[in-house]
C-alpha cells in the first residue's frame, strides 16, 4: 500500500487506497474501544517498539490525541512538541532543522503548522514518514479519512449528496474532503459567505475529476437535496483583518428548526465548534460530530500501521 510514503495531500490518494485504509480501520476499531464496556482488555501490541513524534505548531485537542491514543492502544510510543514556547522553537530554531532532528528520534511523524505547504517541506528534510496534520488553509488529510470512515458506515459513501457549509476558503478540512469525495462520484453543494468561497482552483480540479459542484448562500436551499451536512468554523485565526472576520462571523447556524426540512439529514463537524451548531442538536439522531471525532482513533490506528508497514 503506501508504506513508508508521506501523508501530505488527499490529491495523492486513490480510491483503491483510501478503501483500503477504511476497512483495515474497520478491523481495528476493536481495539480503539478498549475502554468500552463488553470491549474491556481487547489489546493489541501491533506497534510495539515504534514511536510517533506529535509535532504540533497549532492548537489542537482531538488531531494530537486521537493520534497519541492510536498509536498507545496499539502498543506504540509517542513523543510530543505541543507548546514552541518549551522548545528549541522558541530559540529560533527553523522548521527543517527540527525535522532533520526530531526524525532522528522517531518512527513516523505527525505535523501541524499554520504555514501552508510546511508538511511538504518538512517531507524533503525527514528521514521518516510525515503526516500533515493540518497546513494552514492547506490540508488536513487524516480528517478526511475519518470523515470517509464516518459516512461510510452511516451507509452513505456512493452517491453521496453532501453539503459543505461555512468557511470554505480557509477550512482545510473541506478542502481535503472535497478532492477525495470526488474519486466516490460524490455531489457536491457549497455553501459560505460570498467572500469565503471554496477557491476557484479547488473548483476546477473538482470539476475536470467529474464531480458535480453546486454553489448556494443559504443552507435552506440544499438542505432537502443532500444526505450530509458538513459544517465547519469560520476560520477566525486565518483572517488578515479581524473587521472582515466580524462580518461573516455567526452566518450560519444549524438547529432543530432547520433539520424538520430534511428529518433524515446527519449531520457532521470537524470540530471544535464555536456557534455554527445549536447545543439543542447535539442529542438529536442526526448529530454525528462525537462519533466522528472518535473514529479518529481507528482511521489514526489504520494509517499509522499501514505507513509503519505493519498492516
Ligand atoms: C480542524 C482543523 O484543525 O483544521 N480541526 C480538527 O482537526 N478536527 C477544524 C478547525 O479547526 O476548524
């Protein structure tokens, strides 16, 4: 499969790949439900001996987390850069140097950084796999895996009708989705803010995969039209000026008024989520976020034991 490669955009992922990467998270699920009841001391020592580095330049609760516990439910160890205020980093050390050290010290490496493109450059320093964990407005394609994950087994993965709704200028986590979503002849619907559309290029790639794309300002429009509901955070941190910011800010809001238009709609989030979702929807049968975050752990444990070459 793709043993020892970099993990750095979905564009490099074919479907044969990404299938394969859902099923053998199928099978370790168990393992990532260790603690649950009925699953109690299901343990597996898969990666024993391997040690992940987290390397984190960005916040982030579930990504680093769900990639520690991955990595520790199979056996493995993890060392952690979450706080450059605690390292070498803050000593003004550069990013390649980091890698060139820090590759030394590890198996594999997962990488957050606000710069876009940082994963790739990391890759050309490191001596080990890097897994972009997140790049600026870039990518973020171990999202996209446990997105995939989360639809697939709500039953939905071929001739998905889906909507990406909220920042998709910014948002990563969109971007990775929607190129991997069009290898499933997905169809597409965006909805944002006219100002923070899904950029034109991402569009037209889209396009010549032979994906239909759908563009609207107001959810109300699609909502009876699709299966899935992919909201995301306006991506506050990535604004050059916090006036426009304020403008779009609280644009959307999903709650339990808008879901009677489409009562079997599921709805999904990256997460963290500020004020796009209404607390009221977290109990309701079409919330999917929590389970979504926590198939992190499976689809982390799948990718890492693929890339360690041990699956
Ligand atoms: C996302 C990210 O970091 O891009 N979070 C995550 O990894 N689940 C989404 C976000 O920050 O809005």
């Amino acid at each position: 499969m793709f043993t020892k490669r970099h993990i750095i955009s979905t564009r490099e992922f074919s479907k044969e790949e990404i299938d394969y990467v859902l099923s053998r998270a199928e099978e370790l699920e168990v393992y990532a439900r260790a603690q649950m009841p009925g699953e109690r001391g299901k343990k597996s020592d898969l990666l024993e001996g391997k040690i992940l580095a987290n390397l984190f330049y960005e916040p982030s609760t579930r990504t680093r987390f769900s990639f520690e516990t991955a990595m520790k439910r199979l056996g493995g160890e993890v060392i952690n850069l979450s706080s450059t205020e605690a390292s070498s980093v803050a000593k003004g050390e550069n990013l390649a140097d980091t890698i060139r050290i820090v590759s030394g010290y590890c198996d594999v490496i997962a990488l957050r950084h606000p710069q876009e493109g940082a994963s790739r450059m990391a890759a050309s320093f490191s001596s080990v796999p890097i897994i972009n964990a997140g790049d600026g407005a870039g990518q973020h394609p171990t999202q996209t895996l446990l997105d995939l994950y989360t639809i697939k087994r709500e039953g939905l993965l071929n001739d998905l009708r889906i909507a990406l709704i909220g920042d998709l200028k910014y948002g990563r986590t969109v971007h990775s989705l929607a190129y991997a979503l069009s290898l499933y002849g997905a169809t597409l619907f965006f909805v944002s803010p006219e100002g923070l559309r899904m950029p034109e290029e991402i569009k037209m790639d889209l396009k010549e995969a032979g994906a239909e794309v759908f563009e609207s300002l107001d959810i109300k429009e699609v909502i009876k039209e699709v299966n899935v509901l992919y909201v995301t955070r306006i991506q506050k941190e990535r604004f050059p000026d916090p006036a426009e910011y304020n403008k779009v800010a609280g644009t959307y809001r999903i709650n339990t008024e808008l879901i009677k238009e489409n009562e079997d709609v599921i709805i999904m989030h990256p997460l963290p989520k500020v004020d796009e979702i209404d607390a009221e929807v977290d109990g309701t049968k079409n919330a999917k976020y929590f389970l979504q975050a926590f198939y992190g752990v499976p689809v982390r444990m799948a990718v890492l034991s693929i890339l360690l070459g041990i699956g």
